[in-house]
C-alpha cells in the first residue's frame, strides 16, 4: 500500500492526500505541504502547496473545496485529461529519468 512506502503522510478523504517535503535547513517538520488529489493508483494530481512557515494547515472549506477539485479531476478520462493537457488546462509532469532508455 503506498501509505506504507511513505508517499503519504496523511489521507483527507474524498480523494486527496498530504504529503510534507522537507526544505533545506528546515526538514520536512518545517518545509512544505503539498496536497494531491488522487486515486492512489495511476492518477496524481497536485492540487495545492503551501510552506508550513506561512500557514499552519487548510481550513475546513479549503478541503471541501479541493475534494471537489479532486472528484472533478479524478472522474475525467484518459482523453479528457489529455485534451486538458493540450489546452493547457493542466500541466503533465514527468519524471524525465523515467523515459529514458
């Protein structure tokens, strides 16, 4: 299970996860926060990212808000994803080492 390999530290519900990153001369306790919606198979999407410097979490409508985001997200085809790529609606990230030979 990916909770088990440490890619989530905590699950929200309702399709999104939070994930803390280490920052240089902070670590992870006083880095970053990123929020992901997700179906913890093949669909990762960063939904929302924040220092733990400049808040200390999201509020209750912020997470209602971005479970909706994540339904949306997580509810579109393979197909529907791509043309959001190609209108520049969402941006693919790629592991560049990933794909090389």
């Amino acid at each position: 299970m990916v909770l088990v390999l440490g890619l989530i530290d905590a699950d929200l519900g309702g399709g999104v996860v939070k994930k803390r990153i280490g920052l240089a001369g902070r670590g992870k306790r006083g880095g970053a926060r990123t929020l992901v919606a997700t179906n913890k198979g093949d669909r990762w999407f960063f939904v929302f990212g924040f220092e733990k410097n400049e808040r200390t979490n999201i509020t209750d409508d912020e997470l209602g808000a971005l479970q909706d985001i994540a339904a949306q997200l997580l509810a579109r085809t393979g197909r529907q994803l791509d043309e959001a790529v190609k209108d520049g609606s969402l941006e693919e990230i790629c592991d560049d080492d990933k794909n090389q030979d």
